[in-house]
C-alpha cells in the first residue's frame, strides 16, 4: 500500500494499490488544476487527481548554433558544458 499523500508522476497511479490507472476515455482531461474523481481498475477504491502541466526546460547549444563550453566534472574524463545539458566523456590519448 502506498501511504503517500501525493504522487507526482507522468501516468495516473492508485495511491492504495500504486496500481496504473488507464484513461482510455479521456475523462481526466480537464482545465489546469481540476479535481476529478476516479475509480481504480485494480482495487476499486476511489481517488482524487488533480490534472497539472509540467515543463521541463533545457537549454541548448546545438539549437542555437553555439559552441559548447566543456568543464570537466568530479568524474575524470567526464565533461559537461557551461551552458546546456550536454555531457561527454572523452578518453585521454595515450
């Protein structure tokens, strides 16, 4: 059983049996922080969803035609650039 009070995830889990909730009529579809009730396929018990969008934003050099700027990180031979998400491990030449 999952006692948490919340869960964020990306698909509708049951908080009794974290059993996947399949929305296969779109009834979930809503304004932006509507309450719906639903009803478990799994252990039938009733829930509350609160629909939400969540954007997960990232720069990046490659889209913007500029050059990446390499750091080197904790991890030897791992480098991630100053400015975007990008990452690269480069092997030293013996």
């Amino acid at each position: 059983m999952n006692l948490k009070y919340h869960i964020y995830e990306h698909n509708i889990i049951c908080p009794y049996c974290d059993g996947e909730y399949r929305d296969d009529d779109y009834e979930v579809a809503g304004e932006n922080g509507e309450e719906v009730i639903l009803e478990c396929g799994h252990c039938h018990k009733k829930f509350t969803a609160h629909t939400s969008i969540v954007y997960c934003t990232y720069s990046s050099c490659n889209l913007n035609n500029e050059e990446h700027i390499l750091e080197e990180t904790h991890i030897k031979g791992f480098f991630t650039c100053k400015n975007c998400e990008y990452s690269e491990h480069i092997k030293p030449i013996i």
